[in-house]
C-alpha cells in the first residue's frame, strides 16, 4: 500500500476590503513578506517540504491569472462560477469538489503559520469531518476577529467570531474527511451561497462531527490589514528559524546549535546571499579536521573551539538548502559522508594522545571509533524518519550533537579516555535499544483513502 499525504485546498476568493487600494493590484494572497516571497509562497513551502504536492488554490475568475502566472503548473487553480456574492463556504466546496480525495486539509490564503502546526495536523487530524487547529492561548489583540471555539469536556460545542472565548480561537487549518462537503452542501443549501465556513462547522457540531488539534504555542497570524503586514513581516525572522528546527534535531542542536545556526541562515536568505550547501559542509569538515590537527598539537583550547563551531556550521548547510529549495540527494549523502569522517578524526586524534597499556584499552577504542558509523547506520535501518526514532533522536544522549558537545567539552580539560569510553558504551547501548524497540510494531501512518 501507498502511503498518500492528503492534497491541499487554498481558499484565496476574499474580496479583501481592508487592504484597499493594494488589494485592487493583486491578491492578498500575493503580497510580499519579503522580497520576492509572498505569503501563499511561504504556505506553498511548508505544504511542499511536507509531502503535500497535490495543492488546489480557490479563487474568483477576475484572480486566476495572478496565480497562473506566478505559479504556473506547480499548483492547480480553481475559480469558483461567480465573481461575487458567496462566502468562504462556497470557495471550500468549489476546491471540495475538484479536489477528488476523500481526506484533505483547507487552508485560508492570508494565514501564515509555522510548520509544526502543519505536522500536527497531519499526524493527529481525519478522525471526524473537520477537525479544526486551536489556539488556547492566543495573543488578545487576535480575539476580535478570530473564529472562537468553546469545548465541553474536551468537545468542541461552540463556534463563531461572537462566541465567548473560554477555550481559544482556530488558527485556520482544517483537516477534512468525506462527510464535511455533505455537510457543507447542506449548510448552503439551506443558508444560501454566502454561507460560511463557520455555520458548516455548527451543523457539523450537532451531529458530533468537528474535533481539534492543540496548536497552543506555535506560531500563526491572520493577516486582514496593513499593520497586520507589517506584523508578519516583522515576524518573518523568527517564523523562518521555527521552521527549520527538525522534530528529531538533538537537546543539543534544539538549544545552543539552533538559536546559533538559524540566525546566519535566515540573515543570508532574507538579503538573497546564497552559499553553497555543500561547500558549507565542506567547511564544517575541515574545522573539524584542524581541530583534529590542534588536538595533535596540544593546542586544546582552541581545538574545542573548533568542534563545537564546526558542529553549529554543519546545521547551517541544510537550513540554506531548505531555505533557498536547493536540497538534493547528493547535498545529503555528502553532508552524512563528511560527518562520519569528521567524528572519525576526533577519535583518531584524541587517540594519538592515549597510551594503551592494555589490550582491554584497545577494544574500547576500537568500540568508540565503529560507533562512529554503527550507530548512524542502526538508525537508518530503523527508519531515520519515523516517529519512533525521531522521538529517540530528540532526547537521545548518544546524537552527534551532543557528542560534538561533550567531545569539545572534554576537550578542553585533556580529558580524553573519558569521551571514548563515553563513545565505546553510549552509542552501542542506543543501537542495542533499536534492535530492541524493532521487535515492537510501529504505530501505523495514517494513509489516504482513494
């Protein structure tokens, strides 16, 4: 079997009043956050670094052309039959029903979001016919015009911009399964065309049919005026580094690497500064080979120094890849290549400063230099990118960021036998625990039904 991610629906027909006059020029949906980087663009990136490929934007016939000829064949268009006099409803059911798929996720054009909301989602939507993303603690000045939601033990019962909000507002993504377009057909026909999104959503509440997802925390915006696009863009920065912070990056690389690497990064692509990604791996490779070189030497100070940097420049390569959409194949074989070398010459040179009185000795130094490959290859086996060993990843003691850290730090003292018993046990016991854990079966992925 095929597992599927679910197409994407873009609603993108609002008149958008409250940007007059620049709505009169082009789309909201088309203004920039930054130079040549418009909010559907940004919505296109997380959907498209997602798996999503399948992404069908909604608008009225008089926009079609802006997006045709921004987008061309990467994206599908899809105009509803009239220019005017419908609501956000009508848009959703024009995408429902080109979209041909029985689960599906719908997005409002002029909301920008980080991904993880996107990865929620994704992971825990589809059990009902909407399933709507909350924010239980959003910033007040968003309360006004949001869509409000009230739960009762834990069930959505209530929602609309006039609703008491006890519990949140929905950041606008929805997951939905089959059962939302009967349900949005008979909101309109009942309601009219100017129905909204928000009257299907309480049809749907009567029948026990809308659930949510906990998105408190992360960041999202609805972008409605000006001032608003100026917010967004002043949140760009940070919205950019949220997203390139892996869900199985290391403590180490979440919190000290991270904060580092992410702000060079988002510096060079919001000025279109572009380096090569594998000449930034290239770098991080040979400060690890002079550090290395200057362990050798008894410069030890300045060697620690350098693991830890190259540890910080070797995250850089893949957040300018992913930022700039030049990620390949090759990029990724190179980068996991060097890195397997690089903690190779670490172990070699903090080797070259032992002295192995026993045979015992050799053994764990031999241990701790195979770790260096053994346990990036069990992890590869097991699946780099399922949950399981993305949740072990996160908090694990043995990643290569927390190694670089400790190697650094260890480093600094001289003290070396400390860091390759570390290397000899540590990574063995994590490769032990996954040829464990694999007996277990794996929570399935959720696939699409076609």
């Amino acid at each position: 079997t095929i597992v599927r991610r679910p197409p994407a629906i873009i609603l993108a027909a609002g008149k958008a009043t409250r940007m007059e006059p620049y709505s009169l020029e082009v789309p909201k949906a088309l203004f920039e956050l930054a130079p040549n980087l418009t909010m559907l663009d940004l919505t296109l990136k997380w959907l498209k670094e997602e798996g999503i490929d399948e992404i069908i934007v909604v608008t009225r016939p008089s926009l079609a052309r802006f997006f045709v000829e921004r987008y061309g064949d990467s994206i599908r268009v899809v105009t509803t039959d009239r220019e005017e006099g419908f609501g956000n409803l009508y848009s959703f059911l024009s995408g429902v029903r080109a979209v041909g798929s029985s689960e599906y996720l719908v997005l409002m054009s002029d909301h920008i979001f980080e991904p993880e909301v996107l990865r929620r989602m994704l992971e825990r939507g589809g059990r009902r016919a909407f399933t709507l993303s909350l924010d239980r603690n959003p910033p007040w000045d968003r309360l006004e015009e949001g869509l409000k939601v009230v739960l009762e033990d834990g069930e959505v019962k209530q929602v609309g911009k006039d609703a008491v909000p006890h519990y949140g507002i929905d950041t606008g993504i929805f997951y939905c399964t089959e059962r939302a377009q009967r349900i949005a057909e008979e909101t309109i026909e009942e309601l009219g065309s100017g129905a909204t999104i928000a009257d299907a959503l309480r049809r749907a509440i009567s029948y026990g049919e809308v659930s949510y997802v906990d998105v408190t925390g992360l960041i999202w915006m609805d972008v409605d005026t000006p001032e608003e696009l100026e917010e967004a863009r002043e949140m760009l920065p940070l919205l950019l580094r949220r997203s390139l912070v892996k869900p199985g990056d290391g403590p180490v690389s979440r919190y000290v690497n991270r904060p580092i690497s992410t702000r060079v990064s988002v510096y060079l692509f919001l000025r279109g500064i572009y380096l090569s990604p594998n000449l930034v791996s290239l770098l991080a490779f040979l400060l690890t080979v002079l550090s290395g070189l200057l362990i050798y030497r008894d410069l030890l100070l300045p060697a620690a120094v350098l693991i830890q940097l190259s540890s910080i420049v070797d995250g850089i390569d893949g957040e300018i890849a992913r930022l700039f959409g030049t990620a390949s194949r090759f990029g990724g074989l190179l980068d996991a290549f060097l890195d397997r070398y690089s903690d190779l010459i670490i172990v070699a040179a903090m080797g070259t400063k032992l002295d192995f009185l026993e045979p015992w000795q050799l053994v764990i130094f031999g241990l701790a230099a195979g770790n260096v490959f053994v346990t990036s290859y069990v992890s590869h086996l097991a699946g780099w990118r399922s949950p399981r060993v993305l949740r072990l990843r996160a908090w694990s003691p043995s990643g290569r960021d927390v190694r670089l850290l400790l190697a650094a730090f260890l480093t600094a003292f001289n003290l070396f036998w400390p860091f390759i018993w570390y290397m000899a046990l540590i990574p063995l016991s994590f490769s032990i625990y996954m040829l464990a854990a694999s007996r277990i079966p794996e929570k399935p992925l959720k696939l699409e039904k076609r």
